[in-house]
C-alpha cells in the first residue's frame, strides 16, 4: 500500500510482476514520490521509497530505475507495460 495520502500518478510493470510507481501527495515538502514494487497474488508491496520535492525529477529517477532494472534482469522494452 501506498504511504498514506500519496496517489498513483504513473506505474510501469514489467512482465515478472515487479516494476515503478510514481505517487504523489498534494500537501508536502515532498509531494513526488518514487516506488519499486511487487505484485504478487493481487496485492502490490512497495518499498525502495525515493522522495522528490519536482515532478519532473521523479519521471527521471523512475526512467533511471526502469533502464537499470532492464539492464540488471536483461529484459527488454517490450516486456513493460506503462499503466
């Protein structure tokens, strides 16, 4: 579950069930937030929690996750699904 108060705004989920979220919470010093996550049997576990005070500087740390994540596992742009 998500930290109380933050709202999906982005997620990117590969095909092994692990991927990136980008949340955010209005009233915040920091409003932007960037998960990695896991689903498994319908329920998604967030952890490896970076926060960002601009939106834009969450799109990139979560574009920088996603490109070292392919990297690490070897896995492909066409095993991700941007929701």
């Amino acid at each position: 579950m998500l930290e109380q108060g933050y709202a999906v705004l982005n997620t990117a989920l590969f095909d092994n069930d692990c991927g990136f979220v980008i949340g955010k919470k209005s009233y915040s010093q920091f409003p932007f937030v960037v998960y990695r996550l896991i689903a498994n049997n319908g329920m998604r576990e967030y952890y490896d929690t970076k926060y960002h005070r601009e939106r834009e500087e969450a799109e990139q740390d979560m574009d920088s996750r996603i490109a070292d994540y392919k990297r690490f596992h070897r896995l492909l742009g066409s095993n991700t699904v941007v929701l």
